[in-house]
C-alpha cells in the first residue's frame, strides 16, 4: 500500500474555492491591464498563488518545496500595501483581503504548528498508528501502544499547560521532573502518575525553564532557566533553598557531578561553568565555545565533561574536570550540536544535530566512531539505556528511534508529534526524553509537547530475542 495519502473530499473543495477565487483576480486584473507595473504584479502573485495551490492540493513535488510558506505570507503583506496604498479598485481589494486571509490563513498556521513534513491538515486529521518496528512498512490503522509487542503505555501525565523541556528522572527512578515554558518544575510520581509536587521560583521575561538534574542521592533537584540563575530545591518538600547567580546569560542545561561536589552548566554566554554544590560559588569558567553552549554531560568517573554548541560552533568539546584543561574538541557536525550523552561504561559520548545525525566519539582518541543516519530532520535529544543496549533519539521529524548499541541499527520506531511555535525559535528545545536509571522504561513528551508518556520496554520483543 502507497504511503502517499489522498486528501478527502472537503479539503479539495477548499483548495479549488481558494484557487477559484486567485482565478478571479487574476482575470479581473488581466482584462485591466495598462502601463502600470502594480497591475503586472498583481497578475504575477495570482498566477504563482494558483501554481503553489496547486501543488499543495494534489501534493505534487511542488508541495516539498518550503518557499511556498514564504510566499503565502508574502501575498499576505502584498493583500495589505494593496488595501492601504492602491485606492483605485478599494471594494475590490477589500473583498479580496478577507476572503483571502478567512482561506489562507488556516493553511499558514498548519505548516507552522504541523510543519512542512505534514502540513497538509488531513494528515493530521486521521487517527494514525504510533509506534512501527522496523523493517515492518504497512502500519495499522489501530494505536499501536494498545497492540504492538515490546511497547506498553504505562502513564500518560496531563496537566502542562505549556511546552515541556528537558526532563530528568531521580536516581532512584521514582519521581520524574518536568520543567516547562510556564515557570514550574512539575515532579510526578513514575509510579502511579500523579502530581507529587509543583515547584515555582524562576522569574525570567520568557517563563522557560530550560533544564533540571537531581543530586546523586535524589536530595537536591537543581534547575536553570532565562533568569540566569541556577535554583537548588529539596527533592522531598520542593523548597528552595539556594539560587547560584553568576552567570551573564540564560542557562540552557544544567548536570550534576557524579560524587554530587559540583554542578556544571552552559549558557548563551558560550561558556561552560562549574559550581560547588555546597557553597553555591562559581569554581571555574571553561571559555572555547564561538557560541551558546546547549548541553553538559559528565562522565560516569566523573574525570571528564562534554558540552557542546550552536550552529556557528558547531563542536563538542571535552574538558578534564580535575585540570580544567580541553582535552579534545569533536568535528563533523554542519549544524547545531543539540544535546550529548554518555554511554553508562563511558567507552563513547553521543551526539545530537541540526544535521538530521547521531555521532558517536571515542573519547581517548577523539576521532568518530559511527555515524547514525536516520532521521529526515533536526535530531533534538538523546538517551542511552541503563544497560547500555539501546540508544533512543527524538527528532523534528516526529520520530523517536531506538538503536541496538552493538550494530547500531535501528530496531524500533516511535511516532511522536512535536510541540511547533508560529515563529519556531525553540522548537528544537520543546521536545525531550529519558530512560530510566535503572529500568527499560522511557520517558518521552508528548502530545505537541505538553503531556509525558512513559513506555515500559520489553527489550526481549524489541531484539527478537526467544
């Protein structure tokens, strides 16, 4: 069966009343035509408007080609120096205008919030499956977390009222913090879902709290967030008790040491900084980044620290943490280095990108291991198992990938919608996931990022083990 979708009924005739009435100007302003260029323009923009709707329509290959969003908003702004400017067929105009935006509109903000992959609305309509093990193409029509072997929906934790960002489970994998856009670290019980506690402190212009990470011993929950600051909660009470200032810019991730003595963090001030845990001092600044630093990840010995950065950076780098020295800095990326992990036996760190890949370093020579490809866009967050057989990755492309750690093959697929901003400045950071410390249970956000689904894992039905 083609995976190529046919849109229903209903969305054709939309298509073809919105492609009528860009008919009907374009006549209009044919059959009036003289030496003014406004009224060639005119013509132009209705007669690229009807070959775009067209595209869209009968999802022709011009329907993958992104400057179709560009140009509806551009025919938007063209409807208004029309109306404010050219008085001389203004009723015409008017009529034109609302009845342009009442059907573009819809369509605009479908390609925002559902992005270019499934911006046609009837793809998002029908009741598609979730999850696909790999090689298998055909999907069922029925939710796959109901019938599919190796997944089992445990939770499904409501009650974000805006995005997610990155969560963090508590060593013990009790209680699973979930900060959000809105201010509150939210901590609910992994067990049987419900809301343990709510915690508020952060005060930045924006609301986002980027990142959490627990203590060692699940004491100590420690949050950044765009106040520039670092706040320390007690992991029982959700009390704040201390706030490490020092930092010049928003903080976007936040890790704890594995002894639990110091706290490291990245900024948007391309730094990389490390905090006694006690004291709340800054000990020591690690500059080399050319741009924001999005995320930290100590070793399991606690000996190393990898960070890596923005787009025009574009590198992990990887510091000694008893020296403060750079020890190896890792290129291949071409785009934006989102997130890394390290494996639980410390042989390899991983790596997330803005340029659809997963790279695995080796951290003794500083040369790439593997390269995983895959994903169709922007890979956002990364996680490896507690035993280390499966690394599971989140993409743009609203997929979530489980990797066997010993081929690298992908051996699940998990279909994921993604939150989507109008104007997408964060949405790469609007999606997140987690294993368990010490169980094959996932974490993952959902629902266009405001919900957490948690999956227990059969690894036996994932490997095809008998």
């Amino acid at each position: 069966m083609s995976d190529k979708k046919k849109p229903p009924i209903g969305w054709k005739i939309y298509f073809w009343v919105l492609s009528a009435i860009y008919t009907l100007v374009f006549v209009n302003v044919f059959t009036r035509l003289d030496s003014d260029i406004h009224n060639y323009t005119n013509v132009l923009i209705s007669l690229i408007a009807l070959i775009g709707l067209y595209g869209y329509a009968y999802q022709t290959p011009l329907s993958k080609i992104k400057i179709w969003n560009v140009w509806f908003f551009l025919i938007i702004i063209w409807d208004l120096y029309d109306l404010f400017i050219s008085f001389e067929d203004k009723n015409l105009t008017i009529t034109f205008v609302v009845i342009s935006y009442v059907f573009l509109i819809p369509e605009y903000i479908a390609l925002y919030f559902y992005g270019y992959r499934s911006s046609h609305l009837w793809e998002n309509v029908k009741l598609r499956n979730r999850i696909s093990l790999l090689p298998q193409e055909k999907r069922s029509p029925t939710l796959a977390k109901q019938i599919l072997p190796g997944f089992k929906l445990r939770h499904t934790l409501r009650g974000h009222k805006k995005r997610i960002n990155r969560i963090a489970w508590s060593p013990d994998g009790r209680i699973l913090a979930v900060p959000s856009s809105d201010r509150i670290i939210r901590l609910w019980d992994a067990q049987s879902g419900e809301l343990r506690n709510k915690l508020i402190g952060h005060c930045g212009e924006t609301g986002w709290v980027f990142s959490v990470a627990w203590s060692p011993d699940g004491r100590i929950l420690a949050s950044s967030a765009d106040d520039k600051t670092i706040r320390l909660w007690d992991g029982q009470s959700g009390e704040l008790f201390r706030t490490l200032k020092g930092q010049s810019d928003l903080i976007f991730c936040v890790a704890w040491s594995p002894d639990g003595r110091m706290l490291a963090s990245g900024s948007n001030d391309k730094t990389v900084r490390l905090w006694d845990a006690q004291s709340g001092d800054l000990l020591q600044t690690f500059k080399g980044h050319t741009n924001k630093v999005f995320s930290v990840a100590w070793s399991p010995d606690g000996r190393m620290l990898a960070s890596c950065s923005h787009l025009y950076d574009a590198t992990v780098r990887l510091w000694d943490s008893h020296t403060n020295k750079l020890l190896h800095t890792f290129k291949g990326h071409n785009n934006n280095v989102l997130y890394v992990a390290w494996s639980p036996d410390g042989q390899t760190l991983a790596s997330c990108s803005g340029d659809y890949t997963i790279r695995l370093w080796d951290t003794k020579t500083g040369q790439q291991k593997n390269l995983l490809e895959g994903h169709t866009k922007v890979v956002t967050c990364i996680s490896f198992s507690f035993d280390n057989r499966l690394l599971v990755s989140l993409s743009e492309d609203e997929t979530i990938r489980l990797w066997d750690c010993d081929k690298w093959k992908t051996v699940a697929v998990l279909d994921e919608p993604i939150s989507r901003t109008l104007f997408a400045r964060w949405n790469w950071w609007c999606s997140s996931l987690a294993f368990h410390p010490t169980e094959p249970v996932l974490a993952t956000v959902g629902k266009r990022g405001k919900v957490i689904d948690i999956w227990e894992l059969d690894f036996a039905a994932l490997f095809g083990d008998t």
